[in-house]
C-alpha cells in the first residue's frame, strides 16, 4: 500500500457512510470518505429523521425480531452519541425523546395495536425459539423494560388534544424519539474530520481496482486511490459498484416522498402516526409528514399525487394541518433488501470489500450500531449479527487469476 493510502476508503457521504468513518477514525484507522455529490445529499437528506423501533419492527417475524433488537440499541446510543458528537463537531443533530402514538383509526386497527403491545410487553420480545437463527440476542443488553401503553380515545387525545376526534385509541411508546437527519449526517463527517478522516464531497467513485481476488482501492475521475479495505455505504447505488465483479448485492431504490407543513397552533410534542403516514414535530416549528413507499426505479421526482396523498393524510390524523401553511416538499431513494434487513459485513467473493448499505427507511436509526459493527468489524474483532452479513444473498465463486 503506498504511503498516501488510506486503511479505509468510505464510498457514500450519507448517514451510513458518515457514522462508518466516525466509529473507525475514533479508534485511529486513516480513512477516506468519498461522496460524488453532497454530504447528506441522497436519503438521509430526506427523511424525517424518526428513531422508533418499536413501532418500525414485527414482533412476529426473526426478521422484525432481528431489527428490533439492533433499533433497541441503537436508540439506547443516541443520547450519549449525541452528546459526543455536539462536542466534538459543534453541531446539534436535534435529537429530542419525544415518545411517540401510533394511533388506530377503527376497531381493527386497535386490535392489531393491542396485540403489538402484548406481544412487546407481555410474553416479551424475545420469548422466542431460540433455533432461529436470526434470534441472537446474546450480544445485546435487552434488560430495559420495554416501554408501551395502550390508551383510549379519551386518553390519547388528553395526551395530544390535536388529534382526529374519531380515533380508536393510540398506543404510546414514550421513549422513541427523533433527530433532524442533516443535521446528524454532517455531525458525523465533521466529527470524523476533526478525527484525522479525510471527507471529500464532488468526489465520484468511477468504479473499484481489483487485484486477482482482492479489492485494493477505488478509481475517481483524478486517478486511482488505494486502501486496505473499501466499504460500501453508496445506498441504493451500492449494486452498481459490485455487480461487474460477481457480487450481485440485492438492494433496491424506493422513493419516499416527505412534505414539510407549519405547526399547528397549539402545537403537539409527539410523533403521531396514523395508517402509513407519520407526523415529525421539528424544532424550527415545522411539521414532516411522510413519507410514500414507490418502487419507481431511480426516480427522485416529487409528485403531486404523492404530495396530496400525504396533505389528505395528515388532515385526517390532524385536521388542524388542513389549514396549515406549506413549507416544501422532497423526495429520496430509500435502500431496500428483499429481507427489509441491512447487509453489514464482507462480500464473501471479495477481499478486501465491505457494505454497510440496505438499511431501508431506518438508516438514521441504525447508523451507531452500524458504525459500531464495522469498526468491529475492521479491527478484527468479528461481525456481530450474522444475519446482517452480505453471504446470505451471494455465493462465494472460484478466485479470478
């Protein structure tokens, strides 16, 4: 490796590939941060920002099992994450535990609700066949009590008196919480900076330099740069940049679009979430509401059907928001995997060559835990969830050479 090489080269300047380089300069690992547009300038730029594993997971799948726990630590990193970062970058990311009601619309959708907090709080999250594969909770403090509470219509409106009068109740998690997603994003990469990380923007990654079985760097439009291992954190980019190489990595685009709305007045303190919409209270007094889920390819574009789609459904969950001023409207690429869990590791077909990509709408919430896992990961120390690593979906082929 030539002396100007880095440990690590980071392809991707979201939320993803910002917290990787964060975790490995912390411990010391000369890293290299390359994004071919702006930091934060694809998905993580536009989500609201939700930290909500709770009501995100499905208790009743290893898969929902999985995330579940992962989120439940991830979540339980942020306050002192946060705290670290301020100190060290100089920038809010505005994380505020504001809890959160996921709120049902009729009989059937409380039910479902109810059956949710039981399944959460009463046989417990984890009471689970422990043949499962995805079942590893051995690594993982779980012993916080998981927090939920069913509330009648009465109740819930007590809580937040701006809710819709004709709703069935609302479950309550009051631990969740949220963070103006940017502003983690560039968090990060100056805190990474300040850490001897190397965060280049306008930075386009041509393609990955291969030696025989081995990945050794990337080529930029200015020349080849060399490392010791290249991560992957490009989103829904990512498959482009292994495919040609025999790593077919299944990760999809799917576009979320988000509105931004004027509070109302009074204003309510908690997410709110209703059917697929959700309600983000932010501290500059707007409102985000989202977000759709459309497999459109790599189409960014904003809709008008998908807009209305969203103003309809906010009004429905706050009428208040009928009337409320609108601030802008956006729309990112969100990076799904057919599992809906994120690959996190080696590519098995490959060394040299690591993702941390397909983190689907829950990369913010996520991204420590990811930061986590690589930097583990890169220092020896092994891969800690066997069921986030890339060889689920790729057989291992003969060496080139």
């Amino acid at each position: 490796m030539s002396s100007d090489a880095s440990d690590v080269i980071v392809v991707g300047g979201g939320v993803i590939g910002c917290a990787v380089a964060w975790f490995l300069a912390r411990e010391g690992v000369t890293v290299t941060l390359l994004e071919r547009g702006e930091i934060a300038g694809q998905a993580s730029g536009a989500a609201a920002g939700m930290l909500a594993p709770l009501i995100e997971a499905d208790p009743e799948t290893p898969a929902g099992r999985c995330f579940l726990r992962w989120g439940r630590r991830s979540l339980g990193l942020f306050p002192r994450l946060v705290e670290e970062l301020c100190e060290s970058a100089g920038v809010d990311p505005e994380y505020r535990a504001s809890g959160l009601l996921r709120v049902a619309r009729n009989a059937e959708e409380a039910a479902a609700l109810e059956r949710r907090a039981a399944r959460l709080t009463g046989t417990g999250a984890f009471a689970t066949d422990r043949s499962d594969e995805l079942d590893r909770s051995d690594d993982l403090d779980d012993s916080d009590e998981i927090e939920l509470a069913w509330l009648g219509p009465e109740e819930a409106r007590g809580l937040e008196p701006q809710l819709a009068p004709d709703l069935a109740g609302a479950l309550h998690s009051p631990r969740e919480a949220h963070v103006r997603s940017p502003l983690l994003v560039r968090a990060y990469a100056q805190a990474a900076a300040r850490r001897g990380a190397r965060i280049e923007s306008g930075a386009p990654v041509m393609g990955l330099v291969r030696e025989r079985a081995r990945v050794v760097g990337v080529e930029t439009a200015e020349g080849r740069r060399s490392a010791g291992q290249v991560v992957l954190c490009a989103g829904s980019w990512t498959p482009g940049f292994a495919a040609g190489l025999g790593a077919p990595l299944p990760v999809t685009p799917v576009r979320g679009q988000i509105v931004s709305l004027d509070a109302p007045d009074p204003p309510f303190s908690r997410i709110l979430w209703g059917g697929s919409t959700y309600l983000v209270p932010k501290l500059d007094g707007s409102v985000a509401v989202g977000a759709t889920e459309e497999h459109v390819g790599f189409d960014r574009r904003v809709t008008a059907a998908g807009v209305r789609s969203l103003l309809d459904e906010a009004a429905r969950l706050v009428p208040a928001l009928a009337d409320a001023s609108f601030r802008s409207a956006w729309a990112g690429l969100r990076p799904e995997t057919p599992d809906h869990l994120p690959l996190v590791g080696p590519v098995p077909t490959l060394d040299g060559l690591l993702v941390a990509a397909g983190h689907f709408r829950n990369g913010v919430l996520l991204s420590p835990a990811t930061g986590e896992i690589v930097r583990d990961g890169v220092l020896g120390k092994g891969w800690a969830e066997p069921a986030f690593l890339p060889e689920r979906w790729l057989r291992p082929a003969p060496s080139a050479g």
